[in-house]
C-alpha cells in the first residue's frame, strides 16, 4: 500500500495486476494524486490497460469532476476536475432518492453526465467506452442529453 506518491512512475505499477484507491475525503485524495503528479501515471496505466478500482472517493475521482460531492473542502484545495477516465462522465457514490433533486440540479447546471452508484452497485468500465454493471442493484445513468437509464446487474451499454 502507497501513501506517499511521490516520485513513483509507470514502471513502478509493472508488478501489479490491479490499482486499488480507497475512499476518505475526496478533495484530498484528489489534491495527492496531482500534487504528485500521480495523475499522469495512473492515466497512463489505464490507456495502456491497466485495471484501476476506485471505492467511494476513489471512484469519484475518476469521473470528470468531484464538484459533485456533498462533503466539505475544509482545507480548501484546489483541484476539482477529476482524472477524467470515464469518457467525461462523473461518478456519484453513496447516492439514495434523496440525493435525486440536488443531483438532478447538478446535471441541468453543469450539463454534465454522471455514473451514480448505490452501496450495493458497482460498474467496469474499459477504455473501449464500454460499461457493465456489478454488483446486486441497478446502476444509474444520469445523461444531461438523455433521459436516464438503469443498467441492472450484469448488464453493459456503450458510454
């Protein structure tokens, strides 16, 4: 387990079949990986195949932009665009139906897409723009452009 970025390179991930980055607050993961400049390894990991599973803030970083979340930037960091390795859509974690109307005011403002995930979902998504669903409920897909569309477990659609 890394909790110092610094300095590590592509080459560092040859041996790893797998990236896992955890949950916490998101503004300060996110503020870690670019301060860093661990944002270029990871995307260049994942351009190459590279398998990245992100829980929770880990998962919302990968989106477009981590303006979405509803916790506090107590330290006031800077960085709100995310690594943007989801064909520009965000991810939202944690969401419930009362999350619904701000999420929905989020997407109408920003006009923007975004993954939502429950506790129990999860998606895959290869660099191929392709997406499945996982998990033991259904995956919401929130489009600015679209109406919104549910992929039940197992299911995949290209995004």
């Amino acid at each position: 387990m890394w909790t110092d970025l610094t300095n590590k390179k592509i080459d560092d991930l040859k041996d790893f079949g797998g990236i896992y980055i955890g949950g916490g607050n998101t503004y300060k993961l996110l503020d870690n990986i670019y301060s860093s400049n661990f944002d270029e390894v990871l995307g260049e990991y994942y351009s190459k195949g590279g398998l990245i599973y992100g829980g929770s803030a880990g998962a919302i970083i990968l989106g477009k932009t981590i303006s979405i979340v509803t916790e506090e930037n107590v330290a006031n960091y800077t960085y709100e665009d995310g690594l943007n390795l989801l064909n520009g859509r965000s991810v939202i974690c944690h969401y419930n139906e009362e999350k619904k109307a701000p999420l929905s005011m989020f997407i109408e403002n920003n006009k923007t897409d975004i993954i939502v995930l429950t506790e129990k979902s999860g998606v895959i998504v290869s660099n191929i723009n392709q997406i499945e669903s996982v998990g033991f409920e259904s995956v919401k897909l929130f489009s600015y452009s679209k109406e919104a569309k549910n992929l039940e477990p197992g299911e995949s659609t290209t995004i």
